[in-house]
C-alpha cells in the first residue's frame, strides 16, 4: 500500500505515519518526488486494513499495490529511476554502453579493452573477476587481483567499473573496487545474496534468471530494494527457449514491459543472448529501438584467445562500428548515447 501526502505535509507529518506503522509491526519506505512524497507499506496487509491511514494529517490518498512487488513498481514511483555513478547517469532518458571482456585475463589485457571501449563511446567497464561456469574445470577469474586490474584500468580511463558478484563472503572485497555491482543470472534468485547487495549503498546489475518469467525478476529486484537498496538496474540477457540457433532466446517485449510495470531501469545484454558475434550488432539495434536505456557488450581485444566467451566477444573494431551504426538510430528516436 501506498500513502500520498499532499504537496503542504510537513516532515512532522510524515515521521507520525512511519511510527504509527512501524508500532503495527510494519516497514515503511519513504520516496520524495518533486511534488509529492509517497510512503510504501509494507507488510501484512490484514494489519494494514485495521490503520485508518486516511485520517493522518497530511494524507492525501491512499492505494493498494497490486503487484506483489511493491517498491520496484511503477505504482509506487512514477518516475523513472536514475542510477549515477562517478558522474555517468544511466535511465530516465540517459543511455549508456557498458562494455568490456566477459573476464578479466590481465593488467595489460583490461587496460587495453577500457581504452578501445572508451574510444568508442562507452561510459562504464565491465570485468569478470569472479566467474561461475558451467563446468567446475573451465577458467573461473583471476580474483582479487582482476579486481585490483579493473580498478587501475577505470583510474586510467575514468570509467566506473560493473563486477559480478557470486558470495555473499565476497562482499567486502568487491564492494572495495566495483562501482555497480552486478547479480548473474545463475544467481537472481539467490535470496542471501539480494539481501546482502541491499544493505550496501552500491548500484546492483541485477541478471534476468535463465527461465525467470518478469513477475520472478522482479521480486528478486524487491528483495534489493526492501533492504534499503533501491539502485537496481535490470539486465535482459536472453532465456532459455527450445531454440538452438541462437545460446539463449532474447526477450525484446521484457522491454516495454518492465518500463511500464517498473520505475528501474533496463539494459540489455545481446552478447550472452546471441552467443554469437555477428548477431549482436542487430540485436542491440533492437533493443535501443524498444525502449531500452543501455546496453552490455563483451569486448575482447583478441576473441580468438579469450579464456571465456571468446565467439560473442567483439573485437574492439567491431565495437567501434556498432557504436557508429547506433548513433543515427538514437538520433532517429531522439535518444542520446553517453
């Protein structure tokens, strides 16, 4: 439920509703806009039903949320949710490229990845320093010390820095260098996990699970959100279909409606959907198309030698064609990239 104070309620106001809430056992999350300050309820909803919430002084209107998510929806914030991060603003009409190779091999390697990326047009790096695989023998990061290459390459190039995080063990030591700290897929519905992202004051990525339908994303982003956490981004990255030409099956329609059922914003990742080089290009033409309010790209200095995900993995010349090709397209739909 949530509680519409009119444009006069004082801050007197508004501390009376959130004791008289938490006194009935409830949590309440409190989000100022420009006109109106609204108060989320949450909790049971049979104690809600015995607070006569109308009455407070201040109160506007009161509204049940019918979604199960409460925070994360457009119900309870109209307006869209903008992450910033060292200066880069990213939703609410601001679209960026992060790019960067799906792990980080080396000092020399990420340096040279974030300064071709960078050249391109893209404002955020991303590296993998933790990476959860398929099989337990594939290469799995570099750790700590990839950490320490991802931060030395974003002091050089100035760009903020997007890491996944795999355990809650590693919190502190990811949080030391990430600007944006990403959920893979494998772990969208890691409930410790999101509870341990959402106590931190850091920006989360958070995946689309492999057969997750919306509804599933979404709570899993109200799992961030209800700890405090409500910079969440969320990542369509393709899911898993009967299709076999393609790795996964990318979700274009998840788009437009997660930009109507959610106040977060979206990115997509056509690397990990298409599997395959020459299909991402036209699939993130596609999605900046939808509606989308950036994109994830692997970018590898040399493909043929990466130790992960070297066929989707654009070499950076490639990258810096597609940035080309993207820039009329955002003209076209009066969208700006960067």
């Amino acid at each position: 439920m949530i509680i519409v104070l009119k444009p006069e309620s004082t801050e007197q106001d508004v501390n009376n509703i959130v004791e008289r809430l938490q006194h009935a056992g409830l949590r309440a999350h409190i989000s100022k806009g420009e006109e109106r300050t609204i108060i989320g309820a949450i909790g049971d909803e049979r104690v809600l039903k015995e607070i006569p919430l109308e009455v407070f002084h201040g109160v506007e209107q009161v509204i049940p949320i019918l979604n199960p998510y409460k925070l994360v929806s457009r119900e309870f914030q109209k307006n869209d949710t903008v992450i910033e991060t060292k200066g880069v603003r990213l939703g609410g009409g601001h679209f960026q490229v992060i790019a960067g190779p799906c792990s980080v091999e080396g000092q020399g390697m990420i340096l040279e990845a974030a300064t071709k990326v960078k050249a391109a047009g893209a404002r955020l790096l991303r590296g993998g320093a933790f990476k959860p695989r398929t099989s337990p023998y594939d290469f799995q990061g570099h750790g700590e010390d990839a950490l320490k290459f991802l931060a030395q390459a974003s002091a050089e190039t100035g760009m903020p820095i997007v890491t996944e995080l795999m355990d809650p063990r590693d919190i502190e030591v990811v949080c030391k260098y990430a600007d944006i700290i990403q959920i893979g897929t494998r772990n969208m519905q890691n409930f410790r996990l999101l509870t341990e992202v959402g106590k931190t004051s850091k920006p989360v990525l958070l995946k689309r699970g492999l057969s997750a339908s919306i509804k599933e994303w979404l709570m899993a982003a109200e799992y961030i959100a209800s700890e405090g956490n409500r910079q969440i981004i969320l990542c369509e990255r393709g899911i898993r279909t009967f299709e076999t030409a393609t790795r996964n099956t990318l979700d274009i329609s998840a788009i437009p409606i997660v930009k109507k059922q959610t106040h977060l914003p979206i990115v997509v990742d056509p690397s990990h959907a298409a599997g395959k080089r020459h299909l991402v290009t036209p699939l993130a033409k596609a999605a900046l198309a939808a509606g989308a309010d950036g994109l994830m790209i692997e970018v590898h200095p040399t493909p043929e030698t990466a130790l992960c995900d070297g066929a989707q993995s654009l070499p950076p010349e490639d990258f810096a064609k597609m940035m080309a090709e993207l820039a009329p397209l955002a003209a076209a739909l009066g969208t700006q990239i960067g």
